[in-house]
C-alpha cells in the first residue's frame, strides 16, 4: 500500500511535533512516522520529562526532611527508586494523550513504524509485525533523535550497567550508584541519586563540570554536590567495566578501581539514523550518525530537512521544537516569517538547579568586552528565606558603557523560571535592553524576580 503527502515526518519528538503543527496549520497533508508504540519521542519516554519528574518528586522528599515541621515524621518516609518511576511514567503517559489530541485536532495522520528511504521522494515504513508500507512526498523532515552512545566494550545487555534509557526500567534500588559522564545527563542523575540518600560517585572524563557554564555557576555545582555526598573523580577515563551478579567495577586509567551496585553510562549521544538508508540517497551522517544540514536545516537533498537532537547541539528539546517550527513555515511557504534565537537558555535540573543565557565571564575576557557584573545572593531575598530555598545567586552580566544585558546566569532553585525574565529584557532591540530596566521595575514583593533588582543595582554601584 502507498499513501502521498505533502510532507512526511520521522519521528514525533519536540523537532517532529513542531514541524507537523506549523505544516497542518498552513493546510498540508502531513503524517508523522514514529517507531514506537506511543508518540513524544525520546524527550517525553526517556530523556526529559521522565527524569525531569523524578527530579521533581525527589525535591519534594528532600525539603519535606528537611523541614523541622516534618521531623517527627521521618520514619514513615520510605521512596525508592521505583516509587519514582511509576510518578515519572505517570507523567509521561499524560504528555502523550495530550500529544495525541494535538495530532487528531490538526488532522495530521500517524504512522506508526520503521522508516527507511526507498527513494528520495518515497520511505518503507516496517511494522513490528513485519509488514510494509510506503509513503511518498514532497517534503520530508527527519527528526529522529538521539540515544546513548554505546562504546562496544561495554556490555550494556548485562542487568548492572545501565545508560539513560534503560535506568528507566530498574525495579530496585541500588545502594551505591557510579556515573560514567559528568555532562548534563550525568549531574542531573547524581542530583536524583543522592536525593534518595543513596551513595554515588560521579567520574568526569574532562577537568571540571558542566566547562560550557559560568566558571562561577561550576564551582557552586561542584561543591553543592560534594555537600549532597557526592564522590566527583576528574579527568578520569575507563580502562574496563566488568560486572558481575554482586555488582559492577568500573576500572580507570589512572588504575582507580570503583566498585558499585550498578553503573549509569552518560558518556555521549548518538544520532537515531542506522538503518533509515541515508546513504545511500546521498545524505551524509558523521561517526556519531547525525546528520549534516546548513543553515537552514537542509540536507545535501534540498527537500529533505533534519532537525533536532539527531543534528547534534544544543540538543535541548525546547531549540528542536522551534527548529521544526522553523523548518515547517520554510516549505510551507517558502521562507519563515521568524527567525531562531541566537542565544538558547540552557535549563539544567541539578539540585540546585541552573540556568543561563548569554555570554559567561570567561568568553567576554577572551573578547575583551569591558564587562560589569551584579549580584543577587538568594539568601538575602525575602521570598527565598521564606521558602527555605537560600542557596543560589543571579548574576547578570552588562556592558560597561552601553549598559546592554550581555549575560544571565542563576543558580538555584526555579532558576529555569527566573532566567526568562531576564531574557525577555535582554532580547529587546537598542536601548531597550539595559540593566537600568530591572532598577528602575518595581517588582512584586516578596518573589524571587526581586533577585533582579538586587543585582542591577548591585552592578550599577560598581560603576561608580
């Protein structure tokens, strides 16, 4: 059987879904093709909403023992790892009937299946039961994401070692936890872990954490998880990980040995192209199988675009979504009436949490962009010392001269919520974004945009 649209889709993640609604509103036929049973893609199965929750739940455990009200209380806590699943795939199963009405309202057909290219104009979708089906169009978007990356020497069949994806089907809770990759999978999964009063050691292939942040944002990271109990290991590299029924040793170069219940493996992504037969259509894919597009999301086939994780960085679902948005108004008609941001917040969901936008003080050294900086420490904001949440700060970065919001970086609790205030402020055109906005906006009281007011005026006295 062969059905024709305008535009066929692979993959129904941020980047598939953004591409399909902004297609299905300018009136094209579109169908999306998803591999697995459900729609959402890596980010609402595997990747952002399931850990997103659990970090969530995990943070309300937290507070709730610490806080004196609950002390008498303790004994009747008792969440492990499981208890976490089931709240994330809770979460989960909502996003993708949400999804789904989105697909059904806009008429936009879903295929579920493997696709591969028979053709440029013509994809194979093979069902679980091995049936086929073809599509042709004239569009495609391939928007399939990534996975874990897997080094062959690993064995990840074995049921101690684990990567993001396959954690999420672990039926226990494992006393002593060791993660390879100290990237943003790695340190939001330490923040989990140690949450539930479990031990963890964290070993980092490079120097220092999370080196595209702030240096200052880095250095609270570090130690805020070394107060959580966190073990850290720098520029440590595997030698062997063998594992066995009483547990996994991690073997290192430098000849450390560490011995846990299980090890979470967040060394690296790959892109999900294997087997969709790019190749041999002409696309290229690089040794991590994403695949190569200009500026904007063209592949070496012109009506052939890629968006999202499997294209490499950011891999932020919020940058897929608006990529496919992007792409989708270019082939409906011809060119899109926006364009992309060139400074994507970066939402971390450690704990505490980080979020930044802009330059980091190290790139505007390298520049030599004379600079000011101001600062808001959460434990002096009324609303933070109300909640209980006083470890943090907001740093705002400016122009001495102009004034102009060069960069935003807070660290701390809703900092993924704070930043976007700042942000709106420093996207706006000319004079409008100056540092004198945020001393001059009388902000409600007590919350924690104060912590705005506090650092422009803060920055604005070193000036004189």
């Amino acid at each position: 059987m062969e059905r024709c649209y305008d535009v066929v889709i692979i993959g129904s993640g941020p980047g598939g879904e953004g591409a399909a609604m902004r297609l299905a509103k300018a009136g094209k036929r579109v169908a999306v093709v998803e591999a697995h049973p459900q729609i959402g893609g890596g980010c609402t199965h595997w990747g952002t909403i399931p850990s997103k929750a659990m970090r969530h739940a995990v943070q309300l455990l937290a507070e709730y023992r610490r806080h004196p009200l609950f002390e008498h209380t303790l004994g009747h806590m008792d969440v492990g790892f499981p208890e976490l699943l089931r709240e994330a795939h809770a979460v989960s199963s909502e996003q993708v009937r949400t999804r789904q009405r989105f697909y059904y309202r806009n008429q936009v057909d879903i295929v579920h299946g493997f696709a591969c290219f028979e053709e440029p104009c013509r994809v194979r979708v093979t069902r679980r039961a091995h049936e086929h089906e073809f599509l042709c169009a004239d569009h495609f978007v391939i928007a399939t994401g990534s996975r874990p990356y897997h080094p062959e020497d690993v064995d990840f069949a074995h049921a101690r070692i684990h990567d993001s994806d396959s954690l999420l089907s672990l039926e226990y809770t494992p006393r002593v936890v060791t993660i390879y990759g100290a990237g943003v999978i790695g340190c939001e999964y330490a923040s989990i872990f140690a949450n539930l009063d479990l031990k963890v050691n964290l070993v980092n292939t490079r120097d220092k954490l999370l080196s595209f942040l702030d240096d200052e944002v880095t250095d609270a990271l570090a130690y805020h998880l070394r107060d959580q109990g966190i073990q850290i290991r720098h520029n440590e590299s595997y030698a062997l990980i063998e594992a066995d029924d009483e547990g996994v040793v991690l073997e290192c170069q430098s000849g450390a040995r560490i011995r846990s219940d299980i090890l979470l493996w967040a060394n690296g992504r790959s892109g999900n192209t294997h087997g969709m037969g790019l190749e041999a259509i002409g696309i290229g894919v690089n040794h991590r199988g994403q695949i190569e597009v200009d500026a904007s999301f063209a592949t070496a086939l012109g009506h052939i675009h890629a968006v999202g994780d499997v294209i490499g960085p950011p891999g932020l679902a919020s940058a897929s979504y608006d990529q496919g948005r992007f792409v989708g108004g270019l082939i409906a008609d011809g060119r899109s009436d926006w364009s992309l941001v060139k400074e994507v917040p970066t939402g971390i969901f450690t704990s505490p949490e980080i979020s930044s936008v802009g330059k980091s003080e190290r790139e505007l050294t390298a520049a030599g962009i004379p600079y000011e900086v101001g600062r808001a420490e959460f434990k002096h904001i009324a609303r933070a010392q109300i909640s209980g949440h006083r470890v943090g700060m907001l740093k705002l970065l400016f122009h001495r001269d102009t004034l102009e919001i060069l960069g935003i970086h807070c660290f701390g609790e809703q900092a993924a919520e704070i930043l976007h205030i700042g942000q709106a402020v420093m996207s706006q055109p000319g004079e409008a974004n100056s540092i004198r906005y945020f001393a001059e906006t009388t902000f409600n009281y007590p919350t924690m945009a104060e912590a705005y007011r506090v650092a422009a005026l803060n920055g604005l006295n070193r000036l004189f």
